[in-house]
C-alpha cells in the first residue's frame, strides 16, 4: 500500500474528504456468508456479528484481523485553560506526557493488558493554542501542521487503531466544538473534565457560550470551526482519522474529545466516520449527546472520562472476542450438528 505524504494545503484535506474510499463490499458478503453458517442461531453475537462484517469490510479482506492493533495518544496545551476551566493547571500537560512515556499512566497498563503498541505524540505542549474565547484557537498552517501530524502518525500497517488525546482544557474545546457543529445549550455540552466543582462548570459552560458565539458566525465551515475551536491534539486526531482510512485501517475513538475531532469530519464529509467504532460512553454528559448527534453507539459503558484512548483501548477485547467468535467458532457441517428446521 503506498505510504502517506503530508498535506500541502488545507485545499489537499478538503479534496481528501470528497474522495474517501468506501467499504470493501466483496469482504462483507465473504464474511456475513460464513456467519450464517456459524454454529448458533443467525444474529446470536448482535453486536460481534457486526464488528467482524465493520472490521473485514473497512481492512478490505475476509477473514478479518485484530493481531497489530496501535493507539495513538495525541498531546497538546490550550489557551483557554487560563480561563480556569480545570481543575488541574495547564504544567499536568508537560507532567502527564513524561509519565506515558515512564509507562506509568492508565493507558500503558491498559495497552500491555491488551497487547497494543502505544505511541504519544506531543504537539507544541510548551506553546498553548490562543485563548479562543478572544481569538481563532490556531491559525490556519497551524491548523494544517496538526492535521498532518494526526494524519502522517496513521501511515502504519495495522489491522486497528484507537485514537486519544490528553491535554488541559481539551474537555473545554471539546464542548465548544459540540455546541459549535451541532448548536443547543452551551451547559448541554460543557461537563466535569477533571472534576470541577458546579460553580466552575457553570463558568466553563458560559466560557463554551460566549466562544461560539464569538466564532461560529464567521467559520466558513466545519473544519474552519476545528480551526477557531479546537486544539492541535483534537486537529491531529481529525487528521489520524483520515489517514487511517486511505490506509484501510480501522478506527476505535476514545471519548468525548476524541469524538469530538472526529465529529467535524463527520459534518463535513458525511460518511467520514464509517470506518470509526466509539470504544465508550464518557460520563461526561455532553458524550452522550454528541453520540445521539452522530447515530453511533458506544462499545462499552464503564462511567469512564479519562481521555488518554483508555475507553478505545478497553473496547480492543469486544474487537478481538468478535474476531475470535469469526475465525474460530465451526460451521454446522463442521461440527455435525443440525441446522435449523426448514421453515423456521
């Protein structure tokens, strides 16, 4: 498969979402045939049926694979978090980055459970994006370099990917970004993130508000939006997204912020997320909305919100589990037992 080059323009990404490839549908009918003659009763897996037609038909091939499974951690410092939004300060960026790399973190001990190779990849921790409640968060080859990022950091062979974030604020973007794409009430969107306690959610939820206000009426699109809105993980997880399809990889979303990123592919190119599965429901309660938004259901729903692709990495043992059902369970005539009655 040949290899990604990075994005000359913000123009590049546009033509890229307008010419996304489709599903594999040879690999879709090869997979639901064998399914129907699995040993159980048509439908028996939900789900896992499911995730092994979603997996076979965005890899390309059938059987499908869930052996070299990668998470990408993307990592980046946003402005608004001067604003108190947190209740962490902005330096737990800088701290956090140094104890993924210590293997110290949720996600490493997550990754070994699940046998995935995890990657973090910073993006300028050191240099906050501008404080979007006054300014566009980035400019647009800032924009264009973080897309890249995302988008270069997919260029791997691999039968899965999860895609996460960490970085002060980023819940707080994340909301702007909701509220932005898909209007409603500003403390809709806006949740806890770290914990903060009701007066500083009622401050964050206005911080969301008056943000939007502010950008929405001049954002010629969604990706302009991600531009004025987001942060350099959040454009670099957009980008990962796209890079990861033209590679036929696979995608697990993390939670709120990592859906999201993804979420202004979607309001851009519709179907730019039909390669994505979301490995959970946050607890953060815009998630959940965000979710009804996009009509996609979550794999698992554990009361988790702590970012770091921990929620997609997780749902990698329903992915392998559906694999394993796939591959490994015998056909009726394998086994000799009898099928269903004729007529049932």
């Amino acid at each position: 498969m040949t290899s990604l080059t990075p994005m000359p323009s913000l123009q590049a990404f546009h033509s890229l979402l307008a010419s996304l490839p489709g599903p594999d549908t040879a690999a879709i009918t090869a997979v639901q045939a064998r399914e129907a003659a699995l040993l159980k009763p048509p439908g028996a897996l939900g789900r896992l049926e499911e995730l092994s037609a979603w997996l076979a038909a965005w890899q390309g091939r059938s059987p499908p694979a869930a052996d070299r499974i990668g998470a990408l951690v993307f990592a980046g410092s946003h402005g608004v978090a001067a604003q108190g939004v947190s209740a962490y300060p902005p330096a737990v960026t800088h701290e956090m980055i140094a104890s993924f790399r210590q293997g110290w973190a949720a996600i490493n001990q997550l990754c070994r459970a699940q046998g995935v190779d995890l990657d973090v990849i910073p993006l300028q921790p050191e240099q906050p994006t501008a404080d979007f409640t006054v300014a566009p968060a980035m400019r647009e080859d800032e924009l264009l370099a973080a897309l890249n990022v995302g988008f270069l950091a997919a260029d791997r062979d691999l039968d899965l990917l999860c895609l996460g974030e960490m970085g002060i604020g980023n819940s707080t973007a994340a909301a702007a970004l909701a509220h932005g794409l898909f209007h409603g009430l500003p403390q809709a969107w806006a949740g806890p993130g770290t914990g903060v306690d009701a007066e500083r959610l009622a401050m964050k939820a206005a911080v969301v508000g008056r943000a939007v206000a502010l950008h929405r009426p001049a954002a010629t699109d969604a990706l302009d939006l991600l531009r004025r809105l987001g942060g350099r993980e959040l454009a670099a997880i957009a980008g990962a997204v796209v890079g990861a399809r033209l590679r036929r990889v696979p995608v697990i979303l993390d939670g709120y912020a990592a859906t999201a990123a993804a979420a202004v592919l979607a309001v851009q190119a519709p179907g730019a997320l039909d390669h994505c599965q979301v490995g959970h429901r946050s607890a953060e309660p815009g998630h959940t909305l965000l979710l009804q938004c996009l009509q996609m259901a979550p794999l698992l729903d554990f009361g988790m919100r702590l970012g770091e692709a921990s929620g997609a990495v997780l749902a990698v043992a329903v992915v392998k589990a559906a694999v394993c059902c796939h591959l490994g369970m015998a056909t009726f005539a394998e086994a000799g037992v009898s099928g269903p009655a004729e007529g049932a």
